[in-house]
C-alpha cells in the first residue's frame, strides 16, 4: 500500500528521467536500463493503479501486460502507418504516464481531503 | 476469504447451498514440524540463509563451466556437482518450507526466482552469446524494422513475421528507445524476463482458484520444474504466452459466474427440459470448492473488456497460434458457464480473424490451401510433431525419450491429482478445462511440427496445478512427513527429467563467440542478390541485411540432392555456386552446424567435416573467413565479388 502511494511519482520522476536522457541523447547503461523499464512498466501502471488492486505483485503484473499492450499496438501503429519515429513514440508513452500519475496524485488527494471533512465532522 | 461449502470424504451428503465457509476453522499445524521449534531464530532466517548458500554454491560453479566442453547430452555433464547440490537443497528446502504454515509467500517466492535464475540464468551467464538459432533470426527482423521503419509482408524469407509482427515491432521500438546498437542484450536475459513475469500471471491464474498458499506456490514451482519445451527464449510465442495467461487470470478472477444459470435460463437452449435440468445440477455441483472472493476489488465489465481488447489485439497481430489457445481457453470457459463475460472470446475471434484478414492477407494468400489441407487432420498433426530420433546420436535418444517421459509423467501425475482433488469434493471444472482446452488445437494444424509442444505449454500451468493438487488437495489436510518425502521424490523426478529436456540439447544450441563472429562476417561483405549455403541453419545467420540474400541449407536437401553433395562435394557445390542468377555464392561451415547434424542424424556422421576437408583442398574453393569453429568459402574465380 505504500509503495501504490508512491507509484505516481516513481512514474513522474522516471518518464522526466527518461525524456531527459533520450532527448539529449546520452549514451549510458543506465539510459538504457531506465527506458526498458520504464516503457515495460510505467504506462500500465499509471492505468493500474486506477483499479485499486491490493496485491502488489499481481498489480505489477497488470502494469506490465498493459504497458506491453500500448506499447505494442502504439509500435505497431508507427511500422505500419510508415511514420516510425521512436521518439515520438516514446514522447507520447511518457505523457500517457505523467498524465495517469497526475490524474491518481489529485483523486488522492481529493480523497485525502474527504476524509480529513468526515474526521473534522466526526469530531464534530 | 469466502467459500462455497465442501465436503469431507466422510461427509459427502453435504447440501448443496451457497454459504460462507466458517473462517474460524484453525488450521492444524503440521505434526512433524513442532510449533516450539518454529520460535528458533534459525527458523526464522534459516530460508533466507538456504537461499543465500544455494546462491553463493551456484555462483561459485558458473566459472568451472566450460560450453566448449559439451557433449550430446549438452550442459548434464559439464555442470559441476555443485550445482546439481545447490539444485537438491533448494528442492529440498523449498518442500519443507511450503507445508510450513508461517512461511511467508514472500520467502517462497524468492525459491521460485531462485529458481528461475538458477535455470534460466546459467546458460546466459556462461554462453556469453545469444543462444538458440531462432533468436537471431529474431533479431534480423528487428534490425529489418530499424533500417527500414516498417514491415513487408510480401517478403520472401520469414515472412511469417512480417504479417504478425507486433513483438518485433516492440523490440526494434525498445531498442532504439533505450539508445541501444541492438537487442543482443536484451534477447540474451529474454528467459529469464519471460519466466519472471511467468510468475505474476501464474499467480494471477491460482490465486483465482485457491487461498491454499501451499497449494499455489507448489504449483508454480512444479511448473518451473516440467516447462521444458524452451519456448521462453526471445520470441513471440514467450510474449503472447504470458499476455495469454494474464487474459486467462484477468477472466477468472474478475469475470467468473458464481451462480450457474437457472434451470428456466437454460430451457431456453435445450429441446428437452430434462437435459437443462441435469446440465443445471452438473454446472451446480461444479461449483463446489470454488473461492468465491480474492483481496482485490472488483473491476467493472468496461475494464475487464477493454484488458481483453489491448492484450488480445496484441496477440492477434503477434503471434499465429497464441490467439486460438486464447479463444480455445476462453470459449471452454463461457460453454461451460465459468465466466460471466461471454463476450470475451468473441472479441478475441473478431481480433483474431480481423487480423487474419487485414493485417495477415498476403501470408494467408500463400498459405490457406496449406492449413485448410491440414485442417481436422489430428493423426497427421500429432505424427508431424514427433520426430524420428532412430537416427539420432544415444545422448539426443535419451533427451528426447526424456522429454516425453517428462510430459506423460506430468499429464498422469495430473490426472491422478485432479482425481484426489474429486475425492476431496472439488470438481475444479475450470482448471480441468483450460488444461483440456488447448488440445483442440491438433485438430487444426501441425504448426511447422511443432503443435503439440505448444498444447503441452498452454495446458502446462492447469497441468501444474493438479500435479501439485495430487500432494495437497486440501487446505486443511495437515502435511504428514510421507507428504513431504513423497514432494520430495516427485519433485526430484520432476527436475531429473526437465534437466534432460532442458539442457540436453544445448550443444547445438550453443555458439561461440567465433561462430558469431563468422556469421556477422559474412552478413557484412556478401553484396545483395548473393546465395549463401549453409551446413544447417543452426548457426548465428540471418540478423543482419536478412533480406538481401538467398538461403540454402544443405541438411534441409531432399535425399537424392543430399546424398549428392555428401559424395562429390566439389561437382555439385561448385555446380550450386556458379549459378549466374545471383550476384556471388557463399559456404559457411560451423561448429554448431555440425553439431547439430552429426547428433540429430539429420545427415551421414562427419558430412560436414568430409566437405569442409575437401572444399579446402580444392582449387576451385578459396576461403575467405576462417577461425577455429567457422569456415567461410566462395568459389576462386568470384573472389572479386566480396563487398569490401
């Protein structure tokens, strides 16, 4: 449960790492470590965690069928549409990401801010 | 957690009514694992230190293996015994840790990756080089996608991938994406990356079935101990393989029937009532034993469909067999009232025939005479699968008798825990039919030969889990030490066999750097429009400029045509090469190459050798690449005709 509170800035801060690495291009080890799990990884996640799963191992799972998934057909798309370009494929994994992070980072806090009212008008 | 009611043997007039099952029933405590010992630290940390030492001993080994070293019974002989030894405590350990009932899920997973790396890892770790022919073929339609930035589906080699290429396109995007030259990298640590998320989906799938943690993490490791066919290497058929399991477990555990339709509701579909009664009682009793609610929430019918539709359409358009084991699995499912969502195999047939028909169009413009020919043809499907090992080296006799000793041991040890699974009160239908399901795929086609490996593999997983239901059938059944003495021994019997099936072949699947080296000589100065003859095609070709070159492998000849090179090697491969439709002609002997002919038998013991010895001999052969397990000729008077 701590770690699915985390999630959407573990997404945030590796689609800026990643978007950062490959846009100015730098060659490292850790570029290409952080790309692979980032694309494997961050997109279903950033769409998992809307499912409210409790089991981690099961919700990482899901991430990493879903992210397969989008990045297959979104690949796919590229090839066979004859505009292959991987930046730009990458550009629009990580806005998916950062957008589902921010999306599940204000709903929590929305909820956060509902329980804080009932407290308050509990005490009440 | 919530059940529906099950009997004991002894009580099997239990009604049959939907009602929770009393939560406070203790579990007895194992009688030979006494409660007071469990408080020892040693208990506490001793897995992790049994671990740790499995770890260390099977770290330690890897710099004793040499590949080199291999014979026809590949990696058994060269493992040193410590690894065999690391191999027994882990097997060992792990039996005695999952009939404990505080062992942590977390501990008896990390046996499980253990495992995994233990297995999936060695080869990697000590090869040094991508192993499996068929991966660097792979990588050749990624390096195709990467020059190019499409597909083209009217292509003449592996077209196949060409017209279901969703895995290559993914890979050639990751690769260039991380800021990788090529996947090399990535498709060396493939098996353990596929076997790793193996484990979520597997427990996806379970955790549908059972709370039984025994129960679960002795299925999964008795799936890693019979998943021997080797469809786990960097391909297709590894990504769709899991994409499958996770729509499998996406529809269990989200989209089962609980409550089987009313008698009135299946009138409605049978002529006579009595048959929709008798179908009502089956479907009812079949639900006994079911787990009725896991921890997660539920998901709503637009999320479960709209997984179905992205990982579906995913399979679709990467793999040819994938999509019908999934629309088999989950047909079975809906005709059977498992699942509530029965508009999921339709969605997958309209995926599936979609593509077929626009995205597959021009491989199904050659091929249909071929699989509507084959179609409905069972006896020649199976019998296209088995290959004639009569010829084979002993070492590769005994790998292949093992390896389907290894699946019959499996399918009967399946049989009889699905039987004692009965005993006890559970009808398991829906594991009884996902491990059914994929067998009507021999019905269709014999996929290239090599069908029933892949029934084996979809049905394995279900397999597993009757396998491991034969040692616990129920939760509540304490674990005796004949239990684990007979875990023990099936479970070693199990590992004997896939250590076989496993890594009996790996001589041929085995290169060396230099063979490596060979291959990417040879892809590099050959000018577009050349014939490269090959040995076999067991060797690292085809990964780079694919396309621009003419394949012919000696040992896949016809008889006569085989015979002929054999016998007067400088006649017929002079006669081959010389032929002006191509712009200059190649030979490219290896180490694996030989290898893989002199122990399958595919041709007359030593060939290679006798035509590698006399094309070197003769004037008309120059070489131009040579190293100590690759050779390189073309013929003298073309030696102008290499790219420089």
């Amino acid at each position: 449960m701590i770690l699915a509170k985390k999630w959407p800035l573990i997404i945030i801060v590796s689609a800026v790492l990643v978007g950062f690495m490959a846009y100015t291009n730098i060659e490292s080890p850790i570029r290409s470590i952080l790309t692979i799990g980032f694309i494997l990884i961050c997109p279903g996640m950033a769409l998992v965690q809307f499912m409210r799963l409790k089991e981690p191992i099961i919700e990482l799972t899901l991430a990493i069928a879903l992210s397969i998934g989008i990045s297959t057909v979104l690949s796919e798309v590229m090839a066979l549409g004859k505009i292959w370009t991987p930046e730009i494929g990458l550009a629009a994994l990580i806005i998916l990401s950062i957008g589902g992070a921010i999306v599940q980072i204000v709903q929590m806090n929305n909820q956060q801010t509902l329980v804080n009212e009932s407290k308050i008008h509990s005490d009440k | 957690m919530e059940w529906l009611p099950l009997p004991n043997k002894t009580n099997k007039t239990t009604p049959i009514v939907l009602l929770p099952k009393p939560t406070s029933t203790p579990l007895k405590p194992d009688t030979w694992q006494k409660s007071n010992i469990t408080k020892n630290w040693l208990f506490k940390f001793g897995p992790l230190l049994v671990l740790g030492l499995v770890v260390l001993v099977w770290g330690l080994s890897l710099p004793a293996i040499n590949p080199r070293h291999m014979d026809d019974l590949g990696l058994l002989r060269i493992f040193p015994l410590s690894i065999y030894a690391a191999l027994a405590v882990l097997l060992i350990s792990f039996g005695f840790m999952v009939y404990r009932l505080e062992t942590h899920p977390s501990i008896l997973m990390l046996y499980v990756i253990v495992l995994i790396f233990i297995i999936h890892g060695t080869p990697t770790l000590v090869y040094g080089t991508l192993r499996y022919s068929w991966a660097w073929k792979h990588i050749g339609i990624i390096d195709y996608i990467e020059r190019f930035g499409t597909v083209d589906p009217n292509i003449n080699v592996l077209n196949a991938y060409h017209n279901w290429p969703g895995f290559f396109t993914l890979n050639a995007f990751i690769t260039q994406a991380a800021g990788l030259e090529d996947p090399l990298r990535i498709a060396m640590w493939a098996p353990v990356f596929f076997n790793l998320i193996d484990l979520g989906a597997l427990l996806l799938i379970f955790t549908s079935f059972t709370k039984d943690k025994t129960l679960i993490w002795l299925a999964i490791f008795i799936y890693y101990l019979t998943s021997w066919v080797g469809q786990d290497y960097y391909s297709p058929q590894a990504l769709n393989y899991f994409l499958h399991l996770v729509i499998l477990g996406v529809a269990l555990r989200w989209a089962r029937l609980a409550v089987p339709p009313s008698p009135r509701k299946l009138k409605r579909w049978f002529r006579f009532n009595w048959v929709a009664i008798v179908i009502y009682k089956f479907l009812r009793r079949s639900n006994r034993g079911q787990l009725l609610t896991t921890d997660s929430p539920p998901l709503n019918r637009l999320t479960i469909v709209t997984i179905v539709i992205l990982l579906g359409g995913t399979i679709a358009s990467s793999h040819q067999i994938t999509p019908f084991m999934t629309i088999m699995a989950l047909a079975a499912l809906v005709i059977f009232q498992r699942i509530k969502e029965r508009s999921l195999p339709i969605i997958m047939i309209v995926l599936t025939f979609g593509w077929l028909m626009f995205g597959a169009t021009a491989f199904m413009r050659h091929e249909v005479t071929e699989i509507i020919t084959s179609f409905g043809q069972i006896t020649e499907n199976v019998d296209s699968n088995l290959r004639d090992t009569s010829e084979a080296s002993p070492g590769q006799q005994l790998v292949s008798k093992m390896g389907r000793g290894l699946t019959l041991l499996t399918w009967g040890l399946a049989f009889l825990g699905g039987g004692r699974r009965f005993r006890w009160g559970y009808w398991d239908l829906s594991i009884a039919l996902l491990a059914v399901a994929p067998f009507m795929i021999l019905a269709g086609n014999s996929y290239g030969g090599e069908a029933i490996f892949r029934v084996y593999l979809f049905s394995l997983p279900f397999m597993a889990f009757f396998v491991a239901a034969l040692l616990r059938p129920h939760p509540r059944l304490s674990a005796s030490f004949l239990t684990f003495m007979i875990t023990i021994l099936i479970c070693g019997t199990l590992l004997t066999g896939f250590l076989f099936a496993y890594f009996g072949k790996e001589q041929q699947y085995y290169f060396t750097p230099q063979e490596v080296e060979a291959g990417a000589f040879l892809q590099n100065i050959a000018k577009p429009n050349s014939l490269l003859i090959e040995g076999s095609r067991n060797y690292p070709s085809r990964f780079h400029n694919y396309e621009y070159f003419t394949y012919v492998a000696i040992s896949r000849e016809p008889d006569d045509s085989l015979m002929n090179v054999v016998n007067q090697p400088i006649k017929t491969l002079s006669r081959w090469m010389d032929n002006p439709d191509y712009t200059a002609a190649y030979l490219i002997i290896t180490r694996s190459q030989k290898m893989e002919v002199d122990s399958l038998g595919e041709m007359p013991l030593g060939s290679l050798d006798k035509i590698e010895q006399a094309l070197t001999r003769s004037p008309q052969f120059q070489v131009i690449f040579e190293n100590q397990d690759a050779k390189i000729f073309t013929l003298a008077d073309q030696i102008d005709n290499i790219k420089p």
